[in-house]
C-alpha cells in the first residue's frame, strides 16, 4: 500500500512586496508573508486580521513569493504577522527553500515564545523582537520570555523593538533597557511610537521620547527613534 503523507499547510493572512517600514532596516524592499493568528492582545495592535486566512501549503507559499518579487526587487523575506512563531513546525519546512533561493530571512517576532525561536533559527538571519511593554500594551509582562529569548536571539543578527504610548511607564522602560544591557549591551534598541489608528491616538509627546531614548543610551550603545515608516507615508 502506498503511504500519502499530508503536506504542512498553515493560515497566511497575505503574500506581498512591500517597503519594510518598522526597525534598523526601515526603508529596504521586503517580501512580506504575514500569518494569522497571535498569542497576545496589544492596545496598540493595527494589523488586520481576516476572519477567513488562506490555509496555504509551503509551495503555493513560495508561487505567491515568487509571483509578488517578479521583478526581483526584494533580496529579503520578512516572516511576520499576527506572530509567525505560532506557525514554527511550518516554518522549519518553508524556510530552507527560501534560503536556498538565496533570501535574506528577516523574523519579526514578539519575542514571548523561545522554544518555538529554537525550532527555526537555523534557517533565519535577521530577529526582529518586541520587547512587550505591560504598560504599553494593557497586557500581562512577559519579562522571563524575553530574556531567554533574547539569549537565543542573539546567535543571529538581532534588534529590539518596544513601541511606546503615551501610557508607557519609565519604570517599564528600565527594566527593558536593563535585560538587554544584561544580555549584550550593543545590541540595537528601537523606540517606536505607536502609530494612531481609528480611536486609538496614544502618542508620547517627544520631549518624553527623546528623555527616554537619552536615558537608555546610558546603558546600551544604539538606542534610535524610528516610527513606522509605513504608516507615515501611507505604504502598505
């Protein structure tokens, strides 16, 4: 009898050539391919999330990939969504093929799940990692999950983000500055102002962020102040 193994299939939210807008690499073209789905409710959060992702397998992953870079814009894949990790078993399948079309994988991830980043390091290049402010987000902390994240990130070329609202307290701020100077102090830091969307218009005022950004560098070497790009100049 001929045994038929069923191919991984995972909810894509969507495939698309894009500016990325958020980070060190603001500004370069990325393929992005956004899955469903997040293990964290954030005030701030504006990714939309369809009622219905697409199940995709790892080749019609790579077809809309392909389709979306046809002009060969895109040297870099950023993995994204909602939170990618939640999809790491997909992963460890859809990442070595687009390595070896030569991609530069870029994880965007919110850096609460370090098992699941051990899964698929070995096929990424580039973390991006929020670090989850409590008082940004009106979520519980995930301090623990970050530091042994951060510990299995920086393997790779890392950076943190932590977007910050009016509501964001210095104290959480600290002690985010203090992990990471606690796992390498030269690893970049990214203030990010929350972007104001439908009601939501929670802005830091920029005598605070800049206060902020003085205080951190204290302690670590690259702290920086980048919105998103995206969002400021209307870009999907």
């Amino acid at each position: 009898m001929k045994v038929v193994f069923k191919q991984p299939t995972a909810k894509v939210s969507e495939v698309f050539l894009s500016v990325q807008g958020e980070g060190v690499y603001a500004g370069e073209p990325h393929v992005f391919v956004r899955f469903h789905g997040c293990n964290m409710r954030c005030a701030f959060c504006d990714t939309p999330q369809p009622v219905a992702p697409e199940e995709s397998s790892i080749r019609s992953i790579v077809d809309r990939i392909v389709d979306a870079n046809a002009g060969n814009t895109a040297g870099a894949i950023t993995i994204t969504g909602g939170e990618p990790l939640l999809h790491s078993h997909f992963l460890k399948c859809l990442l070595p093929p687009l390595k070896e079309k030569g991609y530069s994988i870029h994880l965007d991830t919110n850096g609460t799940m370090p098992d699941r980043l051990n899964d698929v390091i070995g096929a990424v290049d580039i973390i991006a990692m929020d670090i989850k402010l409590p008082s940004s987000t009106k979520d519980k902390h995930f301090w623990e999950e970050h530091l042994a994240f951060l510990h299995a990130a920086k393997s790779r070329k890392v950076f943190v983000k932590m977007v910050i609202t009016d509501e964001t307290q210095e104290s959480d701020i600290d002690k985010a500055v203090a992990l990471i100077e606690s796992v390498d102090s030269g690893i970049p830091l990214v203030l990010q102002p929350a972007s104001e969307f439908g009601e939501f218009k929670s802005r830091p005022d920029v005598a605070r962020i800049m206060g902020w950004q003085k205080k951190a560098r204290e302690k670590l070497t690259d702290v920086r102040v980048i919105p998103q790009l995206h969002k400021i100049e209307g870009i999907r």
